[in-house]
C-alpha cells in the first residue's frame, strides 16, 4: 500500500473499526487451535494414522511436556482446569481428593477414582507422516496431545523388554522411527493398545529438510507456565460451585457426597478417549 492510499483510507475509520471488531468475534467465538493435530475415526470407531515424535523445539531442552488437569461435571456444571500439581503447587482438587480418600469411606474413594481423579496429558511436536482422513495434514508438523497409553509405548520402545528387540530413540531426526496409530472403539472408548513404532530410519535423507521440520516446531514451555493456570483461589470457587457448595475444600472439613453422582465424560466436546 503506498502512502497516499494510506491515507485515503485513514478517512474510511468506520470500514477499519467493522474490519477489526469481526476480526476479534472471530477470535472469541473460535475454540480451535490449528496448531494441533487430532486422528480421525470412521463410523466404527477405527483409524490409522502415522506420525514422527519430534525432538525438543529450537530453544527448549525437552521434546516433551506434562500436565496434570480435572474434568468433571456436578450439580453446578462442568469442571473441566489445569490442576496446579502441575507446578509443584497445592490444587484445590487435590485436596478434595485427600480428604475423601482418606476417611476411610469406600463410596468416598469410588468418587475419587472414577470422577475426580487427575488426569495426566502429555504434549509434543509431531510431523504427520500419513494422515488417510486429512491428507492435506502430511509433511506437516503439528502439535500432539497424547495420553499415558502412547507415553508408555514411548517408553517402552526406549526399554525393549527383551534383549533381540532393537531399543528405539523416539525423539529422534536420525535414530527414530515413524509411530503407526491404531484406534479402535473399545467399550466405547478410543483405545491405542495395537499402535506401535517402526523400524528405525532417518525422517528424512535430506539434512536441510530436516533443519526446516526442526524450525518449523512450536515452543511447549508456553503449556506449563504459570500463566496458564488458574489461582488456587480462583479454582476453589470454581469448584465449590460445581459441588453447589456441598463439598468445602481448604482447611475445612469435606461434607458428605452421596454416591449417586451424574454421568462422567472428561471429554465432553470430543470423542471419548480411555488412556491414550
């Protein structure tokens, strides 16, 4: 744009204010972050997919974060925030948890297994290898939420249980290998148990390609800062209000919780997903 039409349009304030106001709708009316890849089912509940665990993002130092969160609903809604275990700090769930656990009720220790225990959430870079359902996703490198299942494959394949299996370096450009998903729909969950990695190989033949997936990947430190996380005080009125104030946490006594609880979905806005 040259000046002089800059500044024919500085006359046309009314267009820009318009522009920008929808442009800030956009945003607040938008829940999904591109940046992240999700696989795909059919209407059985089957997919396939394969990826590549990427190594840590140009200026981090770990291929990998974790974070702890609650979802549940209650009387008052849904729960669904970042537990500040995460941090190292106390969360008021946590504490909830504890307490219940603790006084020796079993229908106090059901409620504490089957509805507000914490879940674990790993996130990492992952170039989509082959991706049936959204071929356009290929040869892109994307974000990855993933759960304790695919982290324990991980693992796995960096400690092979037996001694002719070949360990596996899955963060790896050169010493990794391409991870093959299978989804499967069991007891109407997602369930990862038959995905597993390759065999090992370079991502690519081409080092300068390499560098440029490299740069390509996303920063995670942003996932695990503080700012992401809500005040200690601030969850504890949330959660006081899904509890309808049934339940008080902090340094006062946890009151009675009927057994008898509304159905549980960690996941109410996508498909249910059991370890991943």
């Amino acid at each position: 744009m040259s000046f002089e039409a800059m500044k024919k349009n500085s006359k046309n304030s009314d267009a820009l204010i318009e522009k920008l106001s929808a442009l800030d709708d956009t945003k607040k009316n938008s829940y999904k972050d591109d940046r992240f890849w999700r696989p795909q089912v059919d209407d059985a509940g089957t997919g396939t997919a394969t990826i590549r665990f990427l190594p840590e993002a140009p200026g981090e130092d770990t291929p990998f974060v974790l974070y702890y969160s609650h979802g549940f609903q209650g009387p008052g809604g849904w729960y669904i925030e970042n537990s500040r275990t995460t941090l190292g700090e106390k969360d008021p769930v946590s504490e909830m948890n504890t307490r219940l656990w603790n006084s020796g009720d079993q229908a106090k220790k059901d409620l504490v297994s089957q509805r507000y225990k914490r879940k674990k959430s790993y996130i990492s870079n992952v170039l989509v290898v082959d991706d049936p359902a959204n071929p356009e996703n290929n040869g892109k490198v994307f974000l990855y939420r993933y759960g304790t299942k695919i982290y324990q494959k991980i693992q796995d394949a960096m400690r092979p249980e037996f001694s002719d299996e070949e360990a596996i370096v899955p963060f790896d450009f050169w010493k990794g290998a391409n991870f093959k998903l299978k989804i499967r729909k069991v007891d109407g969950f997602w369930n990862y148990d038959k995905s597993e990695f390759e065999k090992p190989s370079p991502i690519l033949d081409d080092d300068s390609a390499i560098e440029r997936i490299w740069k390509e990947q996303y920063p995670l430190a942003d996932f695990t800062a503080p700012s992401n996380f809500k005040s200690y005080e601030e969850l504890k009125t949330r959660l006081d209000a899904v509890l309808s104030g049934k339940t008080i946490v902090g340094n006062q006594t946890v009151e009675d919780e009927p057994v008898a609880s509304p159905k549980v979905d960690t996941k109410p806005v996508e498909n249910k997903v059991k370890d991943e």
